[in-house]
C-alpha cells in the first residue's frame, strides 16, 4: 500500500472511529449499531497498529541499509572528505570563466570602438573573482 493510500486510510478510519459515538448520542445509531460498528472498528484498528509496526520495521530495515542511522563523521574526516569536491568545483568554476573569456573575447573584437574599454572591464572584474 503506497504512503498517499495509507494516509487516506488512516483519516477515513479515524473520522468513521470519532462519529460513531457522535452518531450514537444524537440518536442516528442505536447501541447495537455502534457495537458492533466499534468492534470493527478496533479489529481494524489492531490490523493498522500491527501493520504499522511492520511497515516501520520494514522501512528502518531499509535506512540501516542505507546508511541513515550511521554516526555522524568526525569534522575533520568530513572536512578531508569534502576537500576534492571542492577542488573539483574549483575546477569547473575556472573552465566556466575561461569559456566566458573567450565568449567575451569573440564579442569585444565584433565592437572595435568599445572593445579596449571593454576588455579591461572585463578582465578586471574576471581576476577578481576568480583568484
């Protein structure tokens, strides 16, 4: 049973369990009714509880697969672990700004009149960021 099923399940269950005592006091089901409208109620209370119970188990089985309850990794071994990501962002972060240096550079020589000017703008504003 998917998550979304088990969900309406679980409020249509609940709204039925908390109107039939509503509906007992207003006199819209008789004692009898209600008994035994309760009793199956709890029985299928009993098989959502255990269900329950086995869909936890299931989906914790699932996590200590995959890791989730794993302890934390000390800063430093999370620091040595992160630094060639970083490296590696570094890495494409300088192809990116070659690539719009030389895109840049194919412009600024479309527009003679400006292109000097523009040039230097630009490559100020790229070796500042980059280094």
């Amino acid at each position: 049973m998917s998550a979304d099923m088990r969900k309406w399940f679980y409020l249509i269950s609940g709204v039925i369990a908390a109107l039939i005592p509503v509906g007992i006091q207003v006199g819209i089901l008789d004692t009898g009714q209600g008994d035994s409208t309760t009793t199956l109620l709890a029985g299928l209370a009993g098989l959502i509880g255990g269900g329950s119970a086995l869909t936890a188990g299931y989906h914790t089985n699932k996590q200590i697969k995959a890791g989730v309850h794993d302890p934390a990794l000390d800063p430093i071994d999370q620091i040595a672990e992160a630094i060639p990501r970083v490296l590696e962002q570094q890495t494409t972060a300088n192809a990116a700004v070659d690539r719009l240096r030389q895109i840049t550079g194919d412009l600024v020589g479309v527009t003679p009149i400006v292109g000097g000017m523009a040039q230097q703008a630009l490559d100020q504003l790229l070796t500042s960021h980059v280094e």
